[in-house]
C-alpha cells in the first residue's frame, strides 16, 4: 500500500461515514470559503472554487449549502480569515510528512500538530525540512465507477496529464501544477466532476515501514486528519500487503 495513496484516500474513506459527515463538510466548507475570497465568487471563473464545489458534491454536500458558503465569503461576513499554513517533519521510522492546513488561528493549529508530531514519536521540523523530496502536482481522483484503466488512462493522456495510477480505490491522474486547470477541465468534460482535484505532493521515492512503527505512524496521520484545520497530509511511506494484514487482525 502505497503511503501517498493511503493518505489521500484517508478523507474519501471517513466522508462515506456518518459520524464524519459532518467533519468532512466543515473542511470542505473552509476550502469554499477560502476560494470564493481569493478569486471571483463564481465557479466558472474561478478554477480552485470550482474544484471546492465539485469536491463538495463528491461528498453529497447540499446544494444550499454550498452557495450559502459563497455568498457569506463573497459578501465578507463570514467573519473567518483563513490562512493558508504548511508543516514539516518526521514521523516514526524516519517518515517525511507534509500538513497542509487552513486556519483562523495559527499558534492553535500550530500546538495541535506538534503535538500529533510528539505524541506519535515524529518531530516536526521547519518549512522546507522534507518538502525537497515530495514534487509538487496537481491531483485528480476519480472512484472506480467512472471506468476501467485503460478508459481512465486514455482520456488522462488526451487531457495531458503525465501519469495515472489505477487501483482498488480508483483513479488518481497526475498533472504538472501549471496544467492542473487545463487537465482538471478537460478531465470533467470527458468524464464529470472528479471526487477531488487539488494540487498535493507526491513523494520522488518511498520508505517501508516495518509492522512495529507502522500503526503508530497511521495514528499519528489520523490524528493529523482529525484536526479541523488540517486539509491534507502526504507521507513517503510504504506499508507491505502482509503487515496492513498483520495490523488488521
């Protein structure tokens, strides 16, 4: 199991749950927010709102409440001042491990995340301490019914993405950052609304993690994926067939 992949299907995985429901949408609600504030208040002039939205309709958001967050955002009366934050370090068994946060108050999300870091035996470092060994991409994920992948990487190559990696949990196309919005529209046309297109980080190489570090580092990252503030984290990290069965057990 790949780490990257294990850490960006961690969101999809607890949105299908209810008791996550309600958290999902409150992460999902502050991305809206952030996008309609940072460009137009409207999707189809605004590519990181029209990724939120279509992100929000991946998890069965109500319409309403939807467009409630983009007038709030537009009209300046949401009284939330997002700021974007990203953290570094290393989790156990020498992991490196990148958080991509959105926060009203940065010295709270910044003790909630050390202290995941600490309690999980990782060290967070400074900006820049382990992000040299991730590249920076844009991320579009379609969930297995929208295709085999064969149909999946045909239609990827034609919109111009650079790789696509098919599996169980689905489809995830990778593109350059500067073609994220051409890749990600061209993607929609040919095969609707993904189940989530950002940019993220994908790490240049993997580290296995033995059976002893790796169900701390997966508490350490749910943890992580707990906080309200957190958006995203990826990890450089690869766990064998036999130790996630070994850890199921």
């Amino acid at each position: 199991m790949a780490g990257h992949s294990q850490f960006k299907n961690i969101m999809y995985r607890k949105g299908a749950q209810d008791a996550k429901r309600a958290k999902l949408f409150s992460k999902l609600i502050r991305e809206v927010t952030v996008a309609s504030k940072t460009g137009l208040p409207d999707p189809n002039g605004n590519p990181r709102l029209r990724a939120a939205v279509s992100a929000c309709r991946a998890a069965n958001m109500p319409k309403d409440n939807i467009e409630r967050a983009i007038k709030k955002a537009a009209g300046g009366d949401d009284g939330n001042n997002f700021e974007e934050i990203r953290y570094e370090g290393y989790g156990p068994g020498g992991v490196a491990v990148i958080v991509e946060a959105l926060t009203d108050n940065r010295n709270r999300t910044a003790s909630e995340v050390r202290a995941a870091f600490s309690k999980h035996g990782g060290n967070l470092g400074e900006t820049g301490a382990v992000s040299f060994m991730f590249d920076r991409i844009g991320l579009i994920h379609y969930p297995p019914d929208k295709g085999d992948s064969d149909a999946i990487f045909e239609a990827a190559l034609e919109a111009g993405a650079e790789d696509v990696v098919s599996g169980d949990g689905g489809h995830d196309v990778y593109c350059a950052p500067d073609d994220f919005s051409v890749v990600r529209d061209a993607l929609e046309e040919a095969l609707g609304d993904p189940e989530a297109a950002h940019l993220d980080w994908r790490p240049q190489n993997t580290i296995e993690v033995a059976e002893s570090e790796a169900e701390t580092l997966l508490k350490m990252i749910d943890a992580l994926d707990d906080n309200d503030d957190v958006q995203r984290v990826a990890a450089n990290f690869d766990i064998s067939e036999d130790v996630m069965a070994q850890l199921g057990d």
